[in-house]
C-alpha cells in the first residue's frame, strides 16, 4: 500500500500505476485518471482476481474519497498499517516490529466531523440539500447518503439538521462540525453561505451556532444563532477534562485511552514531566499525578486557556506555558521525561537540536505521522534505544494510524 491509500500496482507496460479501490495481490482492471512519464494513476472499475481480505465497503458511494480501507478487513487494515510503519522505520535503517492496537470498533467511531453539503443551486443537480464527498476521479462533489466513520449520536443530530435544512428549504450551506463527548452530548456549528431564511426554525438546536461563511474570501462572518455552550466534558483515565468545539481532541477516545494506559506505565510518580505540543493538556494531566513536577506547552492560546481550566481540577501544580516547543526548548533538562504529540510535520528542528544537546532520561512520543517520527528518531537514535512502540488504530479505514514510541537514554558506555 501507499501511505495514502492507494495500493501500488504495475501497468502491462511495466509502469508504476497508483490505484485507488484495490488491495495488494489483486488484478484489477483501471480507468486511468492521471498518466504521467514516470508513473500513472487510476480508479479500479472491475476486480479481475479479488484478495482473500476484500470485503464490500459500507459507504458505496464515496469510500474511496473519505476512508479508502473499506474495502479491506480490519485484521488486515491492522497489518498492512503495521507494514507500512515498519517501512517508514526501515527506510532510516531503524528496525521494528509493530502490533496495532484497536478496540474493535472500526466504524461509527469518530466524535468529530465535518459535513460539507451540495444543493440544487451546485453543478451536480440535486432536487434537495444533501451530504456530499469530493471525489477522487474529478475533485467534484457528489452527494451522498450517508457516512459510516461519524459515531452514531453524531450522524443522527446531523440528520436532524439536514432535515431541517430541507424541510425550510434553506440553501447554500456551506459545512456542519460536530462533536459528541462520550455521554452523547452534541455541540455543533453550522457554516451558512446566505442568510436568506427564517433562523427559528433551528431554535430547538440549544447547542448549536449558525455562522455565515464567504466561500471567496474563506471567512467567517456574522453569528446568526448562538449556542447555549460549545463546551464539552469528558473522562481520560478517571480524570476530567472540558475542551470546546475547536480545541484540539483525539477524534477516538476510546483507543486513545488506550494509549495513555500504555504511556502511564513509563512515568514514574517522582518524575518531572514536559508535555510539549500539550493541546489541552490531555496526555500530561491524565498521566501523571499530584507528586509529579508537570509543564505543559502550547503554541495556541485558546487549547491553553482550557488547559488552566484541567490543570485546577486535575493537578493543581501543572505549569502551562503558552509557546512555540521551539522557544520553550531550554525547559528540558537532564532527568526530563519528555512526552511530544506533534502534529504531522513532527519535531521542530530546535527542538531535535536541544534534545541531543541535553538528552532528556526519557522520551515518549506519539504521532500521527510514522513517516515524520522516523526521520525524527533517526536523528536522535546515536543517544537513545527504543524501549517500547505500538500502533494504535484511532483513525480506521481511513489511511491514517498513530504510532507510540518510549525510548531511553542510552547509559554512557
Ligand atoms: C497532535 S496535537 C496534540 C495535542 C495533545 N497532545 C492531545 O493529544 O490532545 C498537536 C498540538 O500541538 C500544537 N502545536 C503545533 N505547533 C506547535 C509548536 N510549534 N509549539 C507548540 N505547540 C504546537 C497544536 O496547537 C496542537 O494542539
């Protein structure tokens, strides 16, 4: 497989042909979408030799673009998303082996998502307002009927929202985000590109907010409807976190969770603990108690400002720093347990710089990016062994997997 989705195939003339809608071992017959000197691009039409692992997909219509896995079983998403990270290892001579972990949920488990919308008034006609994906073959949206990756609170209040959409026949909406905690609580918005109708009929939406949208510009304008709260409260390891609808928050929780049991097993309750890239401060505040030294850091101000809200009610101690990992890079010290959740891009080069300056006694660090991590251990790996790694499958069917690594300092020979 791709790291995208896609698998690598061969044409008959030997070609190099990325095709979206098969699985490794198939021959499969292509509609060429891109064709070019050095390699090719297509869209399975028909399976000629299916894979033994193929199953039907849950969304007909739009899997491909949203969450290209479908087609495989999940015994088999697991391990082809194993390869694909001992790959990413192996091409910085890094060798692992690596299990993945899941609940065994692989759909309906996202608790956040991003409806876009096609109506009557786009290219495509549509007598009513409707879900829509982009798809891979034009980039043209399409509508579609329903999406399998949302958790179920979350596609039914969307539904609700759609049907109200259409029941007033309001058009041009332009997206609907939505977030459900764990109880089944929905906090949403609803980005609107015209204003041409009666607000009311969405009063019965307490926690929802309807904003205008300017598709040229990309920006948001007036609120037409407030929420009663954008907040939301959730449990991670019996400890209590609120976040809001834009902060940043593991999309499943469930297999997250998992991950933090597995973190807590390397912090000791005497360490003193740097979480850089902390959001809202979730790693940090769940895995480590009262007796440990915590500092969170965070480049966005609003994360932080909810972090100081988890950090009272959960150690009272944690200092939050509001900075770029880069500029709060001299924080590390020696006897430093040091937790970094990057984002895909992975770690600042400063921050790379001053962990073999000082090298911290531990490092954890998680990603959504295997390929970033790697390059990112290897620059690193002189001073320290991988102790412990596992995968954890948080974004199923989808092309995307989080991978967890703890690596020690190696002890001067
Ligand atoms: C993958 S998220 C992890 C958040 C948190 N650890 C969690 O799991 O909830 C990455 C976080 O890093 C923050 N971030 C991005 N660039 C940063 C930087 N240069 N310095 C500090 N924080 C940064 C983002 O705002 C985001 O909250």
């Amino acid at each position: 497989m791709a790291g995208g989705g896609s698998v690598i195939g061969q044409l008959e003339s030997g070609k190099k042909v990325f095709v979206w809608g098969g699985l490794p071992d198939e021959i499969v017959q292509i509609e060429l979408i891109k064709d070019n000197t050095k390699y090719a691009v297509g869209i399975v039409k028909k399976v000629l030799q299916a894979s033994d692992h193929r199953v039907k997909p849950f969304d007909k219509v739009g899997y491909l673009s949203t969450s290209p896995y479908q087609i495989s079983n999940f015994a088999y998403e697991n391990y082809l998303k194993s390869q694909l990270i001992i790959q990413a290892f192996a091409l910085h001579k890094l060798n692992i082996v690596c299990q993945v972990k899941t609940d065994n949920k692989d759909y309906f488990y996202r608790n956040k998502y991003n409806y876009t919308f096609i109506d009557k008034s786009n290219k495509t006609y549509c007598s009513t307002t409707n879900f829509a994906i982009t798809t891979r073959q034009s980039h043209a949206k399409i509508p579609v009927k329903s999406i399998s990756l949302p958790n179920k609170n979350i596609n039914q209040f969307a539904k609700q929202i759609l049907y109200t959409i259409n029941q007033n026949n309001i058009r041009h909406c332009h997206n609907l985000l939505v977030r459900s905690s764990a109880d089944g609580t929905i906090i949403a918005r609803l980005y609107i590109k015209s204003n041409n109708f009666n607000i009311n009929c969405f009063n019965q939406f307490n926690n929802l907010e309807i904003c205008e949208f300017d598709t040229f510009t990309n920006k948001i304008g007036k609120t037409l409807k407030t929420a009663k709260t954008l907040q939301l409260v959730d449990k991670l390891l019996n400890k209590q976190f609120i976040y809001s609808l834009d902060s940043f928050w593991q999309i499943n929780q469930a297999v997250y969770e998992m991950t933090l049991n597995r973190i807590k097993q390397f912090v000791d309750s005497n360490d003193s603990v740097l979480d850089f890239y902390s959001g809202v401060g979730s790693i940090g505040l769940s895995v480590t108690n009262q007796t440990n030294q915590l500092t969170l850091v965070e480049i966005d101000q609003i994360n932080n400002s909810y972090a100081k809200i988890n950090a009272d009610k959960n150690n009272a101690a944690a200092k939050i720093k509001t900075a770029s990992v880069k500029t709060a890079a001299n924080l590390i010290k020696q006897n430093s347990l040091l937790i970094v959740d990057p984002a895909r891009t992975g770690l600042s080069k400063e921050l790379t710089q001053q962990i073999n300056k000082v090298l911290p006694k531990r490092i954890i660090y998680l990603s959504c990016n295997p390929v970033t991590q790697a390059r990112d251990i290897k620059n690193i790996i002189a001073n320290y062994k991988i102790v412990d790694n596992l995968a954890y499958n948080y974004f199923c069917k989808t092309p995307h997997i989080e991978h967890l690594i703890i690596l020690d300092k190696l002890s001067i020979k």
